[in-house]
C-alpha cells in the first residue's frame, strides 16, 4: 500500500480524506471523541504540508436520506477545536454547498463534507449507483486517503470505490492499525491471549474459529459467556443465551482441548432480577446461577481469575465487555480486565484494546488511553482482519499501489 509520502508533493492539491468520525452522541454532545482525536494527526499533517484536505465520513446508520440527528455538524466544531483552526461544514455530501466549500480553500484548509450515509450510494450493494457517488467524491479532489479504519471492512463508495478513481494512499492511523494487527497473527510474542466480551457469541464465531489455531488462551466474559456455560451444561436462568450456538459452542470447547487452548470462563457471576441498575442483585457461582436472575457481569473472583491468566502473557487482544458496564454496580468485571491490560503493559506486553464497546468502556471508567498499548478505532475490522479475512478498504489499497 502506498503512504501518502508516496503521493509527491500535495501542496495545494485538493486530498480527500475517509475518516472515521462515528462518534457516540447525547443529542449534539460528543460523549467520547476519540476517533475524532484519532483522525486529527493525519488531517494536521495534510494541511501543514498544504494540501487543500476535503474530509468525508458517516455518523450512525441513516437509510440513504440526511436526518437531522445524524448530522456531523458537532464533529466539525469539535474537529476544529482538535486542529486549532476553523473547519468549514458542508452542509451536503456531493452538492451545492460541498462544490461551493471545496472551491473556496485556500492552502492548508480543511472542510468536513456532510454524512456520507445521507446518500443512498454510498453504501449501496449496486455497483452502478455505488460507483456514481463515487464519481461525484473523486470529482472534489486529487488525490484519496484513506484514514477511516472503522470502516476498511466495508465495500462502499468512499472506502472502496474512491481509491479506483483517484491516486491513494493509506494515512497513518489506517497503517498503524495494520502494523498492530500484524503482530496479532505474525508470530506474535507469546503468551498470547485473547479477551473476548460483547452480547453474542454469534457475532466471533468466525473470529473464535481462527483465535483456536494462533492464540494460547481465550477468555470469555460478557453476554456470550451464557453460551458457554449452557454448553457446559450449566443453568444460566433468564440471561442471554443463543441457543442455537450451543452445539457449535461445545465443538469449540472440543477443539480447544485437543489444540491445546486453554478457555478461561468466569467461576462466579453477578446475576440480577432484571437488566436495570436499580435491580436486586448478587454474586452467585457460575455453574449456580438462579432460574429467576439475568446475569449482568462476571464476578470479582473471575476478575481476580482473569487478571491472573494474563499476568503473564507478552500479546492480550480485548475485544467486548465483561458485563452491563454502563450501568455502574456491574462495571466492576470490565474495569478488572482493564486493570489486567494496564498492568501487563506496564510490563511491557503488547495490549490491543479492540475498538466499538472496549474502546468506549475503558474511557468511561477513567482509564487513559496511553495505559493501553493500543486502541484500536474499529472494533468490527479489528474481528475480520483477525478472522483472517479479506478487508476491501485494503485490498483496493493493495492493487492500486
């Protein structure tokens, strides 16, 4: 893949630049900005080279027409207070006041174009209509990067299409993410464990397949560990269970005994008589929980339990919380965990905090992100690069350089 080093001298050349910039929203209030803060060293950098930086991104999952909550007018003023100079909205993606925008920049400008899911091609299965968004993006500039990692998994107008149409590179973050991931499934140092959460074992099948043949331990914690359980034969009373993963489930249980795996599951659970935080709730053991109670958290023992697995390892990759941890009586497993990752960096192992939920709780509990080794931007595209999967927003990278 190129860099944008590779691109030549950008001074006064209009770059388009994919952020990501799915930012978390109370109303108009940016609960946690940091992807925006992820995406400003690239964007700084363009701009101090000269180059003319026209930014796109989305911001939720409109259905192809503008709403106004989904607007990423809050993400422009938060942008521009990040860079330290003004950054002209669009109010529009690929029309009048996006046109009229680009053609009033000056050198080291920086405009942010409208959501890009306002517009039906963008994420469009019609490679037709795709394309033709695409034609109208490619139209604003002169060159592509491509800085949006949280998106690379996608085949759509401006992660993919795009790069077919105008010279491209990959900007930094976009390569620093990749130079992390490689070190997941290159030859990683070992120990190696893998911290798995989130609601449903559905969602890393895939992922947990492929984590059997390269990690050394996995650790499961959060909705999906209901699953687990059950497959083990275990009452887990009203909490979240797929159950037609269990029998896919207990093969991996197999698996992993034969390879040589080791599958940590939580010894005790916080189960509660209703998903609230208000709820009546205890510390019960795994294998014990009641017919009545929703299990909402792994318990102290199994944070205890999950700290000493990884202790030593030299790579922890953590994608998924262990537990309900916006509601704060069952935070307490996730910060755990966090703790864990805090402290076998200090050791100096290599910890990837995976992005979406992970990313969003370590913050929200008051850890800083330089305590981490990483975190990643793209929770979804840090699972499939880990699936061993083919990500279009690289493999277009790939031809083109």
């Amino acid at each position: 893949m190129k860099s944008v080093a590779d691109l030549g001298s950008l001074a006064g050349k209009r770059v388009l630049v994919r952020s990501d910039l799915n930012v978390p929203l109370d109303g108009t209030t940016i609960t946690d900005d940091g992807r925006i803060r992820a995406s400003v060293p690239t964007i700084e950098a363009l701009s101090e080279a000269g180059a003319r930086v026209v930014v796109c991104a989305h911001l939720g999952r409109p259905k192809g027409a503008p709403e106004d909550r989904y607007s990423l007018a809050p993400v422009a003023t938060r942008l521009g207070e990040l860079l330290g100079a003004p950054v002209t909205f669009a109010t529009d993606t690929v029309g009048e006041s996006a046109e009229a925008a680009v053609a009033a920049m000056s050198d080291g400008d920086v405009v942010l174009l409208e959501n890009l899911r306002f517009n039906p091609g963008e994420t469009s299965k019609d490679e037709a209509e795709r394309g033709a968004f695409a034609d109208e993006l490619a139209a604003l500039a002169d060159a592509f990067v491509s800085d949006g990692f949280g998106v690379v998994h996608r085949k759509q107008a401006s992660v993919y299409d795009v790069a077919t149409r105008l010279p491209a590179a990959v900007g930094g973050l976009v390569s620093t993410e990749v130079d992390v991931l490689r070190r997941l499934t290159v030859e990683p140092d070992r120990p190696y464990a893998v911290v798995l959460g989130g609601a449903k074992v559905s969602d890393k099948l895939g992922v947990i397949a492929n984590l059997l043949r390269t990690a050394d331990r996995l650790l499961i914690g959060g909705g999906m560990v209901f699953t687990f359980l059950k497959a083990q034969g275990h009452e887990v009373g009203r909490s979240l269970l797929e159950s037609d993963q269990v029998d896919t489930v207990r093969g991996y249980l197999d698996e992993a005994k034969e390879r040589g795996v080791e599958i940590v599951l939580p010894v005790d659970i916080v189960a509660a008589t209703e998903f609230s935080a208000d709820a009546d709730h205890e510390v019960v053991a795994a294998d014990a929980i009641p017919a009545g109670r929703i299990g909402v958290d792994i318990g102290p023992a199994s944070g205890a339990l999950f700290a000493e697995r990884l202790a030593d390892c030299r790579t922890v990759f953590w994608n998924g919380p262990m537990g309900a941890f916006e509601m704060a009586p069952y935070a307490e497993g996730t910060r755990a965990v966090a703790q864990a990752l805090v402290d076998v960096t200090a050791r100096g192992a290599l910890t990837v905090v995976g992005g979406g939920d992970s990313a969003a709780a370590v913050r929200q509990l008051g850890f800083a992100d330089d305590r981490f080794g990483h975190i990643s931007t793209g929770g979804g595209a840090s699972l499939e690069y880990l699936e061993g999967k083919q990500l279009p927003g690289l493999t277009v990278l790939d031809e083109q350089g």
